[in-house]
C-alpha cells in the first residue's frame, strides 16, 4: 500500500522537477533488533525517489557497512544521509521522515539538488559570522 495518494504524489513532482543535480539517499538501517522505522523509512524514499530519476536510494546496513557509517557519522538508525552529485551535503534525518518531518525531507532534497535555500537574510548574515565547524541539530516531535 502506497503511502503517498494520487495527489500527493503529482505536487511532489512539480516541487521535484527543479531537481538539477543528483541526488542520493543514503539509508542505514538494522533489520536485527532495529526500529520498525527503518521498514516505513525505506518505503517513503522509494516512493519520493519514484517520483524523479535524478533521486537514487541507497540501502546501508547500520551493522555490517560500518566504515561508512564511521564515514559519516551515524551513530543510530533508521538514518538518511543526503549526498548532492556524490558530494556529502551535510544533511542527516534521524527516524522514518513522516508527518512534519517528511516536508523536512523534500526541503533537504530540493536544497541538494539545487543549491537554493530558502534562508532570510538576517539567518545569512548570522551564519556569516560563524567562524568554526558548528553542528546545527534540529528536533521534533509527534504531536
């Protein structure tokens, strides 16, 4: 059964047709004493990446492929890692991108494949002054 209806799927589209660049979708899951997340995780990016051939799904195992999870520090699973033409964005979603976090997802993805954000200029001139590598985590919950 098909998380995303007829509709849905027809707006992601139009968003995801300014896609330039490739992108791929790292996911890292345990099938072994893992969440079920990893299982709805993986079915909503096979989804959106049905929607656009410049979207690539790549399936990690969180246990055995650990040097690319050392690679890219993921220290829990379900995990996604957004690459922008092979090159690591930076970009990590924690758990099965439903609900609110499945915009957060799509936005990632447009950011990535296109290198436009949609920042204030206040936000820009703020991440201005940062002058050292500085991690940025960003929580939310199920209301």
């Amino acid at each position: 059964m098909s998380l995303l209806s007829a509709q849905d799927e027809q707006v992601l589209k139009q968003h995801l047709s300014a896609i330039e660049k490739s992108v791929t979708l790292l996911l890292f899951t345990q099938t072994i004493g893992g969440s079920e997340a990893g299982g709805v995780a993986k079915q909503v990016l096979d989804e959106v990446a049905g929607l656009n051939d410049k979207l690539t799904v790549v399936e990690k195992n969180f246990v055995l492929d650990s040097d690319d999870r050392a690679k890219y520090g993921i220290d829990k699973s379900p995990a996604i890692v957004v690459l922008s033409d092979g090159v690591d964005t930076r970009m990590r979603m924690f758990g099965a991108p439903t609900g609110y976090e499945f915009v957060g997802l799509i936005e990632g993805i447009l950011i990535a494949a296109t290198a436009q954000d949609d920042l204030e200029d206040e936000t820009l001139k703020l991440l201005a002054t940062v002058n050292k590598p500085t991690t940025i985590q960003v929580s939310s919950t199920m209301t």
